[in-house]
C-alpha cells in the first residue's frame, strides 16, 4: 500500500497533523522520526477491515474540475482505494463538475435522489459548502469534504450540531512556507542575480476564491522575510491553476522585467511547468540565474526538479488525502465519529529528496 510507505520515508518535514490553527511552520528543522506507535498504526492500517459490509454501499464523488492535474492523481488513488476497502466499482460514481458550482450542485441533488450511501465533494465554491451540507445532511448522507476547505466556521457548524460531515486536506500555510524556505536556503548571493539587496519575484496564484491559492502566496513570502530577506513583488496574477495561462502570463512578466526576475513562485506545479517553458524560452536558466517552485509533486514537476529545471516543489499527499478522506467516510458508514477537520502534511522537495518522493509516488 502506498500509504506506508509514505509514512516511513517522509522524515524530511514532519509536523503534527493537527496544525490547524498553528499558522508557522519551521519545517526542516523540525523533522521527527516516526515513533514506533505510529508505525504500528501503519501496520494496523494494512490489516484492518472495517467492521460494515461495503460491498453494496453507493458512493457519489465528486470533483471540482477533472482537466485538473491535481485532482486527477486524488480521483484515480481515491477510486481504487476505495475499492480496496471492499466497495465495488460500479457502486462508484465520479462526477466532473467542470469547474461550474451550479452544474455540481444538480449532481449532488441528483446523488441524493439515487439514494447514495455517502458523499464525497471536491466543492467547486467552498462558499457553498453551508448550502450543500445542510441539503446532504437533511437527505442523512455521511459527507466528507475533501481538498477545498468550507472553512473554520462551517466547521464548527458541523460540530455543534453533531453531523456526520468532515473536510480531510492540508494545510496550504505549510506548503507556502515550504516554498518559501526552499528558496530562502539558497541564500540571497545565489538568488540576488541584478545585486539590488532584494529578491524580486513574481507570485502566479491559483484560483482566488480557493484558499490554497491565498496561504501559498502569503506564506511564501513570509518565509523569505522570516529568514531575513528583503522582498521585492514584481508582479502577481491569477493563472487559475492552469499551466497555459501560467505561461503566457511568465512570457509576459520575463519580457516586461527581463533579468529582474530573480524568482517565480508559483501555487501549483502545473502553473510552475508553464513558467518553466516561458523561462527556457526566454532563454533564462533555473538553477543559474533563475529560481522556480511550484506545489503538488506532479510527476513532470518531479522530474524537472531531478534534472535542475525546477528549483523544487512540495508535495501535496493525493495518496494519505485521498485515504483518509476514505477511512472517514467508512468510520460514518459504521456509526462511528471523526474529527470535524483531518490534516495531512506536505514535504518539501529537492534535489537532495526527489528520488524518494518519486519512488512512492509512482
Ligand atoms: C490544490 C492543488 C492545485 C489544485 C487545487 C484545486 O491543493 O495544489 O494544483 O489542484 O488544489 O483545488
């Protein structure tokens, strides 16, 4: 299984999973090995079964937007997962909501009329979550968010009022910090090409109405001033996750401030593939005068990082999401509780760890 082996080689960057209102991450430096408890909640993990008869339950899913690369690798390891803890394929139903909150809503209704047995959603707005919660918890459907957090007051929402109902990712503070680390330890002589005393960036965010965008922006930044660097932003835009739009917007930030452009960071890896095709043909090399990070661990970014393309990335854990996001739904289905929030933590990826990180991902 996947998941083990996770656990045992992510020494790198681990911090307690329950960060939620922990918002500073000192990430390498606090780097602990798995205890021996853990590790046999591992083992247990691989034997366990759940105690209910999952054969003939319906699971509905669904997916913000399947064209994302992200999502893409969550959906594949969360259907066979699911499968491996004994539901059958064909009681699985993944629906695309094509990015369109509306589309996804009349799939949501529409699971609740086929009478699933539980639901998990990828929300395509996370400021719909209270609406399509109190329709599944009205319709007595187990819901597991996943990815696109509600948010902390809808959280306590679910608590309050005792509903089956959690949201299972990571904490998008701790990527960004990771991001901005993993450029900060190159030390400003490397990274201050033009010798103004400064970083100067271009940040390329995500989808804005998505947190993940927003703390990945702050929070790398942040940990370049944590470590004593001064910042200049060039530019910041939106490329929506996407790596096209990603590298027409880099193409357009290279030919305004040409060598200036000391560092791209970007809130995703797809979005950071992009930047890298603008930079190589701008004729500018990463590694050399030039540094790029992305976010995810897309096997392309994985890659690039290997082969000194990409200055690093962080990996966004599909396999113990996608899990856990399982686990839970099967801990409803057996009346019993979760948390209302399940963490999960991200690594840092370089050079010195990419080989590790591509050997359990792939
Ligand atoms: C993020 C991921 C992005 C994109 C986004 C969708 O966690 O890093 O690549 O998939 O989720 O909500």
């Amino acid at each position: 299984m996947k998941r083990k082996l996770v656990s045992l080689v992510l020494a790198t960057a681990m911090i307690t999973s329950s960060m939620v209102a922990m918002p500073v991450f000192a990430s390498d430096d606090t780097a602990t090995e798995e205890t021996a408890d853990e590790k046999k909640d591992d083992a247990a993990d691989d034997t366990e079964k759940p105690d209910v008869d999952l054969s003939d339950k319906k699971v509905g899913v669904c997916i913000y937007q399947f064209s994302d690369n992200f999502m893409t690798l969550f959906r594949t390891e969360l259907e066979n997962y699911l499968i491996e803890l004994g539901f059958s394929k064909d009681n699985i139903t993944i629906q695309d909501g094509a990015n369109d909150q509306a589309t996804q809503s009349n799939q949501i209704d529409a699971f609740i009329a086929d009478g699933v047995d539980l639901l998990i959603i990828n929300p395509v707005n996370s400021s719909s979550a209270e609406s399509i919660t109190d329709k599944v918890v009205a319709a007595n459907i187990p819901l597991v968010y996943v990815n696109r957090e509600p948010g902390e007051d809808e959280e306590k929402r679910w608590e309050d009022n005792g509903w089956n109902v959690t949201y299972v990712g990571c904490d998008a503070r701790q990527s960004g910090t990771m991001q901005g680390e993993i450029i900060a330890d190159l030390g400003l002589d490397t990274i201050d090409k033009n010798g103004n005393g400064k970083v100067d960036y271009i940040m390329i965010e995500g989808d804005p109405e998505n947190v993940d965008a927003k703390y990945r922006t702050e929070f790398s930044v942040k940990a370049l001033e944590d470590a004593g660097l001064e910042v200049n932003q060039l530019d910041d835009q939106v490329g929506n996750w996407d790596q096209a739009t990603a590298q027409q917007l880099v193409a357009n930030d290279l030919s305004q401030f040409g060598d200036d452009v000391e560092v791209v960071f970007c809130n995703n890896d797809a979005m950071a593939l992009g930047a890298l095709q603008s930079i190589e043909a701008a004729g500018r090399t990463v590694g050399d005068n030039i540094f790029l990070v992305g976010v995810d661990a897309l096997s392309e970014a994985l890659d690039k990082v290997e082969e000194g393309k990409m200055t690093g990335t962080v990996f966004n854990d599909h396999i113990s999401q996608s899990h856990s996001a399982a686990d839970a739904a099967v801990k409803y289905l057996a009346g019993e509780e979760n948390e209302h929030y399940i963490g999960c933590d991200y690594v840092k990826v370089t050079t010195d760890n990419v080989a590790d990180i591509k050997e359990m991902t792939k």
